[in-house]
C-alpha cells in the first residue's frame, strides 16, 4: 500500500489482499482522511485477492465520503476486484468506470 498527498487529495495504491486479514490497517487509510473531506483516489490494480470483507470496507468508504461531503473514486480495478464486483453486480453502487476486458472473441466458440 502506498499513498501521495496533495492538498485535497490523497492517491490510495492497494496491493496485495484487500480481505478480511488486511481490513483494520485499510480501513483507517481508507475512512480516516475522508472524515476531513478529502478526495480518496484508490487504485485498485494491484489487488491480487479480494473478499466480502473488502467489498464491506469499500462500501463503508463510499458511504462515509457521502456522508462527510467527501469523494471516493476507485480507478484501475484489477482481475480480482472485476470478478467480484460482477459477481455481487455492485459496480453501479460505487458509479466509477469499470473497464472490462472481452473473454472472448463474439461468434467464435
């Protein structure tokens, strides 16, 4: 996990497990600078495993920076990330751009 700070906005990269065994540490990079009303950036590229409980803690994040007048974009969402947010069809609650990759080629087998 790394972040940069500029006066508004902090630029959040998540790497490795976004999961239950991470959710306390993310949860306090994640919540506590939007309780001060700065724009959350999180790249989420480098997400290699995520769980019900990273859905949870961004749910949380996302309700919070509606709450406090703050703003979370997810950007860059990775294989991991992708696979979970079809799956559960949450893409819509976040309203940030997905970019998914075709699985295949339409008309061939």
């Amino acid at each position: 996990m790394s972040n940069e700070t500029s006066m508004s906005q902090i630029d959040l990269a998540i790497e490795g497990e976004l999961s239950i065994y991470r959710a306390d540490e993310l949860k306090h990079a994640l919540i506590d600078p939007m309780n001060n009303g700065i724009r959350m950036v999180v790249n989420l590229a480098g997400v290699t495993v995520f769980d019900t409980c990273g859905v949870q803690l961004l749910m949380l994040a996302k309700r919070t920076a509606n709450k406090v007048g703050a703003e979370l974009n997810l950007v860059g969402h990775s294989p991991a990330v992708l696979e979970v947010f079809e799956l559960l069809n949450i893409a819509a609650f976040f309203g940030d751009h997905l970019v998914i990759e075709p699985t295949g080629t339409p008309g061939k087998a």
